[in-house]
C-alpha cells in the first residue's frame, strides 16, 4: 500500500487539502492520508456515496461519478475510482476548488491504475 | 429472500428446540382444547392490547373483530398444519406485516408472554396431567420459534428497505453500528455490570 499512501500524501500537499482517503463501498478505509478519525470518515464516505449513487441511478437512470460537498469550512470532494473503491477529498477552508479538483482528477488516474 | 431468512433462522435453532413429532402430536391431539379455549383467549388478548394507548393506536376504528378473526385463523390453520417449511415462512411474513402496521417487537413479545401464560394456565386445567409436560413444552417451543422468526423478519426486513431505498448495503450498516457501538456502550457505562 506504500504506493497508495504516497499517491495520496503527494493530493493532500498538492491540492492544498487536509487529508485524503480511499474507502470501500463497505465503509472500510483502505487508505488515508492526514485522516483523524478515518473509520467515521470511512463509513460516511460510503454511506453518501451509497445513497448519492442510488439517487444517479433512480433519478438520472445514470452511475455516480463524483460529488462534491460545500461546507463552511471548505470542500469536501468524492470521486469514485473502480471496484466500488471511492477517494474522499477533505478540503481545508480556503482552498481553490478548481485547484482540488484538477489535482483529484489527476491523481484519480493514478490510483486507479494501482489498485 | 423470505425463505433464505427462515432457513437463516432455523439453522440456528439448537437441535433439542426442534418441536418432536411427539411434541407436534400433542398440540395436533390437543385441537379440541384450543377451540375450546379460542374465544376467551382472543377476547382476553384484545381486551389486554386495547388496555393500552399505544397498541390501542395501532388499530383503526372497528378493526378489532377481523383481527380477531385472524387470531382465530391462525390457531385453526396452525393445529392443522404440519409445522414445516411453508407453515415457517408464513410466520416470517407476519413479521413484514408487522413493519407496515408498525408494530414494535417489544409489543409483539408482551402480547405473546400474555398468550403463553394463558395457554399454559388453560392446560394445567383442561389437560391431562400426564400429558401436561410434552404439551406445555411444545407450545413454549412453538411459541419461541414463531416469537424469533416474526421478531427477526421484522428486523431484517426494517433493515431491507432501507438498503433498498437508500443503496446503503447491508455490510456497510454493519460498519456504521461497529463504529458507533463502542460510543454507545461508553455512553451507557453505568448500567454495566
């Protein structure tokens, strides 16, 4: 997993983020970078991305690809990767949106060429 | 799915819980007994659940006598059955008409407490005393079994159409509960023994 973990610590400086996970649609982390409390995170992840991509498929009759979160104290961005593995994104207040964005898009490729 | 979560659930009935055909032939021989002591135990029932505010609110206005219809239905098709696979299944689905009803299991296990002690209190009067053992067994067994399989369904399939509706699996809702019950156990620590 060391490549895993590099690809996200290099997304978290980049993107001027705070952390950065790689979670299963079973809420389990597989990765994370700069994560306090990864297991909450992990299952929060999937269970948005869960009813995100259910809402895609009944709405929209289409799968989910991404989603992105406003809060009040910055972005948080969801991109799935394959297999049902998600990379969760947590901004810090402040931070570009299009620079997270170019940087998850970026560094999604990679990942998903290691798993 | 009805049938998978029966079998679920009666794969994990131990061995000696399993009513014997012994057992099965007592409550079968005990038909008249039953018929015999229907009518109150209904009225009884009723009259219990419709003590209450809340079960009273489960029931629309002038449901009591078709529920107590169906009461009777099930003792009549339970003692003419055979106890196997569909007669289980049929149990289970009580426990997804139970969902759409909104009845709680807590108010499902009450009630059931209230037809046993009835039954039993029945047959130390009416039952030959020594039958009174092998009956009173079997329809603590039956009753147990019937008792798991509606509480169980009802359960599962709470948790079914949530994952159906909202996508979230159910190995997901598993992870969620594992990370919260640490939280709610410390929350609760007085009452740890």
């Amino acid at each position: 997993m060391k490549n895993l973990l590099e690809i996200l610590e290099v997304l978290v400086h980049k993107a001027q983020a705070e952390s950065a996970l790689l979670v299963s649609e079973d809420g389990l982390v597989i990765e994370s970078f700069g994560a306090e409390n990864d297991n909450l995170t992990g299952v929060l992840t999937a269970s948005l991305l869960s009813v995100a991509g259910r809402f895609a498929e009944e709405i929209r009759q289409s799968e989910l690809d991404h989603l992105y979160l406003q809060t009040g104290k910055g972005f948080v961005l969801f991109r799935m990767i394959k297999d049902g593995i998600s990379l969760c994104l947590i901004t810090q207040p402040g931070t570009k949106l299009g620079l997270a964005i170019m940087y998850l898009e970026k560094y999604s490729k990679q990942l998903r060429e290691e798993l | 799915m009805l049938k998978t979560i029966t079998k679920n659930i009666m794969d994990h009935l131990p061995e000696n819980l399993h009513l014997t055909e012994e057992e099965i032939a007592s409550l079968k021989g005990n038909t008249d007994f039953f018929l015999a002591i229907a009518e109150g135990l209904i009225k009884s029932f009723y009259d219990t659940l419709y003590s209450n505010e809340f079960a009273r609110s489960i029931f629309k206005e002038g449901e009591r006598p078709v529920r107590e219809a169906s009461f009777k239905d099930w003792v009549v098709k339970t003692l003419s059955g055979n106890f196997d696979n569909d007669y289980w299944y049929w149990q289970a689905y009580v426990g997804i008409l139970h969902i759409k009803r909104q009845v709680p299991n807590h108010l499902m296990i009450f009630m059931m407490g209230m037809v046993n002690d009835y039954v039993l209190r029945e047959a130390r009067k009416r039952i030959k005393p020594e039958e009174l053992d092998t009956f009173s067994s079997a329809w603590i067994k039956l009753t147990m079994i019937v008792l798991a399989l509606i509480a169980e369904s009802y359960h599962y399939f709470y948790l079914q159409a949530i994952t159906n509706v909202t996508g979230i699996k159910t190995q997901l809702l598993d992870n969620m509960v594992k990370t919260d019950v640490d939280k709610l156990l410390k929350e609760n620590a007085k009452y740890r023994l």
